[in-house]
C-alpha cells in the first residue's frame, strides 16, 4: 500500500520500473535506481510547486485531522509489534481527551455554583 506522497512520487508508472529491477543485470539495476529516484524527486518537487501542493488527510467542509487520525494512519504500514505501540499511543490519547472533556466539564458545573 502506497502512502500519498508514495503515490505522487511513483507517478509514470514507476512501481513497474521497480518490479523490473531483480531482472536487470547489476549494472543497468544500479542505473536505473538511480534514475527511478531521480524521477519520484521530480515528481514531488512539480506537486509542492504547483497548486494545490498540499498534502491533505480531509476534504473541505470536514474537521481538520487531529493526532489519533495520523496515528491511526501510521499503524497501517507496522509491523504487529509497532502496531502495538501505536494501539498503546492511541489508548493514551484517549485517555487524555476524556479527562479533558470530564475536567471542562466539571469546570463548567462549577461556574454555574
């Protein structure tokens, strides 16, 4: 699975470059690595210079994205243990919005005393 910036890098199509590599004798693998990469830069150096050139995790009209979002997008691309982790991290988050929330809460009731 390809992130966004993956997919703006390997435009042309080249994952099917890349597929070809093991294929190639050690001299033409080297070149063209070289040159696969060379054109992923390009890519994204043409994305962040034209318009739009933003990376965005939500559409317009929506929230912005809040750190359990990106967490939850990171995890994706974990192996179990680091899977783990980021599950841990999530719980933590949770765990502190709603004490926020239980604490404005609270605080609200007692400006209402």
């Amino acid at each position: 699975m390809l992130t966004a910036i993956d997919q703006i890098a390997n435009q042309n199509h080249l994952q099917l470059f890349k597929a070809a590599l093991p294929y190639l004798p050690e001299n033409r693998q080297r070149f063209l690595s070289c040159y696969i990469k060379m054109m992923e830069f390009q890519n994204v150096a043409r994305f962040f210079s034209d318009p739009p050139g933003r990376l965005q995790s939500c559409g317009a009209g929506q929230e912005p994205p809040n750190l359990s979002d990106m967490i939850n997008d990171m995890r994706n691309y974990c192996d179990e243990n680091e899977q783990r982790w980021f599950d841990q991290m999530s719980n933590i988050l949770t765990a502190m919005e709603l004490y926020a929330a239980m604490s404005e809460e609270f605080d609200s009731e007692e400006d209402y005393e």
